[in-house]
C-alpha cells in the first residue's frame, strides 16, 4: 500500500487525462487527517475542472447557448434564441431569409411586414412577436441610462483632422451620415477614403473592421484603395480583403443587398463596421420617373432609409451615403443664392442623421458644410483631395 499525496493524486489525474489506463499499484490509504483533507480537497478541484467545457476532449465538447450572454463583446441577441419560446427552426429560418436575424430585428419589423414572409400566418406572427418580448424590454430608458448606452457609439476618421472636428469626430455610427453636392466635389473620394480609415484604429478605442461597399454608379475602383493604402503605411492585399463589393442595378435589387448586409453584420458580429452606399438616389433617379410614379418613389425610398437606420442601430455600425443634386426652379423665384438642392426630397431630409453640404473650392480644396445635425452647429471645414484621399487643406 502507498501512503497519498498531493503530487499523487494529481499524477494520476493526468494519466487519466491523457487517456492511459491508471496503475494498478495507484490505490492508496492516508496516514493522517489533514493529509485526507487535502486530498479531498484536490479531488474536488480535480472533479470540477473536469466538468469544465473549456477542459472538455473534443469529442465531448458542448455547443453553446444560441445567443450572446456578455453584453459588451456582443451588440444583440440572436433570434435562435426564440426555440426556447416555441418557435420553431423553420419559422426562423424563414425570418433569416429576410435579414431579420436578431430579436431586437423582430422588434422593428411591423406585424404587417411580418405576415408578408412566406409561410408565416398572421398566428405565428403573433406568436413571434409574444415571444421576442418576453426576450427584450420594451420598456423607457431613463436619459443616464440612455446615455451609457451611447457609449457604444464609435466614429471614423474622414483623413482630415479639420473635416472630424466638424463631424465631432468623424462619421458616427448608429447613424446615417449623408454627403450630397455636385459632381466633382469629393462624394466618391471620401467614400474611398473611409474604406481604408474604417480598417485602422482610431480614437477612444475603435479597433478598426471591415466595410460593406454598395455601388449604384459604378465608381468603385481598388486601384485608388491601393493609393490611399499607402499613404496610411498599410498592406494593399489586406485592405483590399476587408472590403466587400456589391454593385447594384436597380432600385430593387439595392434592397436586396440590405437583407445580404443585416445577415452577413449577424453572421460576423463587431467585425463590419461601416456600410457605404455611393449613390443613395441614383437608381431611384431610373426606375421611377415624372410626378406620376414620385409618390411610390418616395415610399420605396423611405424603406430603405427605415431599414438602414434600423441596420445601424441592430449591429453598430456607421452608415456613409452619398446622395446628388437637383436644379430647382422655384429657387430663382425667391432670390436663392443657391438654385440646387439635394434629391430625395423631406423623406431622405428626415432619415439622414448629419447631413453633409460638398461644394467645390479652388483647385484641389473643398468645402464641406454641415447642412443638418442633431448635436453639431452649422458650420464649415475645408479639406483637399489628394494622391492618398482626403487630407487636410495646406495653407
């Protein structure tokens, strides 16, 4: 017989780990209480590492709950959390379909919208809706609370200091930040600036992620991905992988890209962190056309702003449109400096978050104007397009 220790009993437990038999000659008696107690002591160490997922061989290991448990390494609860609530795989699986694939994504879809996916049944729909409740607080927030909650909020740099001072930082995430003017005056450059400066980190740590580019004009070129890349003194091949294209055709097809967005924002959560959509209004310029079809126009419009604000807010991310400008009569009429305006009308006035005047200065510089914000005053910056993007003017 073999008097215990500490050193035995944990000699042991390794051999028992690495999946070899134990010895024979391990049986032991304690020579002392103190002895026994420790070793029980050890075993109960032993007992509960073993339990452990994280000890777990592969063949034993556990799948995770559905869902994200720690708040801050996550930004939502995820809709498989539903099956605990009697909604079955199929049913979510059908609201994945549709880039509903949170349960916060629930909560902003109306019922309406709901029953309009095939094969949910206004009865199911409410079923969904009781049990994403149960999951979610509808309930007020007090302004404190609000407050820390916005401490989520990231911005990203535009690549002129003068420019993010009058963004308070750069372009805002939970956010639509829109840039209109005339061609020529910076819209393109800075959306290629911002899917660069997106990647690296930045300011009250930001860490820098991916970036979802939607192309209505076909202006999209990585060549000048490549140039600006090398002013910030990153790889080229790496800047280039952290950008996904999707070059829209028309109006419909935009807003099918947004159900591909809100799932692959769910599929590689904290990853993207910006969405750009250069431009916001030119398809809607095509496919709907006269006085006659403004009203279904504009409707459609207001959509696909309703679900872009929902996306920035769903996953964090900063969303960055680019919208044109329109001739408007009516401006001579009544003494206007300026007779352009940008299109869209009030609906993209409305949904856009900070909107951002561009207007041409001299030679290479710019101006930019803040033309509506909710917590910026109404001011101006200039800034300069240059071989690596958007800088600041030099004086």
């Amino acid at each position: 017989m073999r008097t215990a220790s500490v050193e035995f009993v944990v000699v042991i437990y390794l051999i028992y780990l690495s999946g070899d038999s134990v010895p024979e000659d391990s049986f032991y008696v304690v020579s002392s209480l103190p002895q026994l107690f420790c070793c029980l002591e050890v075993l109960e160490l032993i007992l509960f590492s073993a339990c452990s997922p994280f000890n777990m061989k592969e063949d034993q290991v556990v799948l995770e709950e559905p869902g994200f448990q720690d708040e801050e390494e996550s930004l939502f609860q995820d809709i498989d959390l539903l099956q605990k609530h009697g909604i079955n795989v199929a049913d979510i699986k059908k609201l994945k379909s549709v880039g509903i694939c949170t349960i916060k994504g629930i909560q902003m879809t109306t019922r309406r919208a709901l029953c309009n996916v095939k094969g949910l049944s206004e009865a199911k729909v409410d079923k969904i809706k009781e049990a994403a409740n149960k999951l979610i607080e509808p309930g007020f927030l007090t302004a404190f609370e609000y407050s820390e909650k916005r401490k989520m909020v990231f911005h990203i740099t535009t690549g002129s200091q003068e420019f993010d001072k009058l963004l308070g930082g750069g372009i805002e995430s939970m956010a639509i930040t829109e840039a209109f003017g005339e061609f020529r005056t910076g819209k393109t450059q800075l959306s290629h600036t911002l899917c660069v400066t997106a990647q690296l980190p930045g300011a009250g740590g930001y860490s820098g992620g991916k970036i979802i580019f939607i192309d209505t004009e076909n202006t999209f070129r990585p060549d000048r991905l490549r140039d600006i890349a090398d002013r910030f003194n990153v790889d080229h091949d790496a800047v280039l992988d952290n950008v996904l294209y999707a070059r829209a055709y028309t109006s419909e097809h935009q807003m099918e890209l947004l159900d591909y967005v809100a799932a692959k924002f769910h599929e590689e959560a904290g990853i993207f962190k910006l969405l750009i959509i250069d431009s916001i209004m030119a398809l809607f310029r095509v496919d709907f056309s006269g006085r006659g079809e403004l009203a279904e126009r504009q409707q459609k419009l207001a959509q696909m702003l309703s679900r872009l604000q929902k996306i920035s807010e769903e996953y964090n991310v900063a969303v960055f449109v680019t919208n044109q400008m329109t001739a408007d009569p009516g401006a001579t009429m009544t003494f206007q400096a300026d007779p352009k305006k940008p299109i869209g009308g009030h609906i993209l006035a409305h949904a856009s978050t900070t909107r951002i005047s561009l207007r041409k200065g001299r030679g290479e510089l710019r101006i930019a104007k803040i033309y509506d914000s909710p917590e910026m005053p109404e001011n101006e910056a200039t800034f300069a397009i240059t071989a690596g993007g958007i800088g600041d003017a030099k004086e």
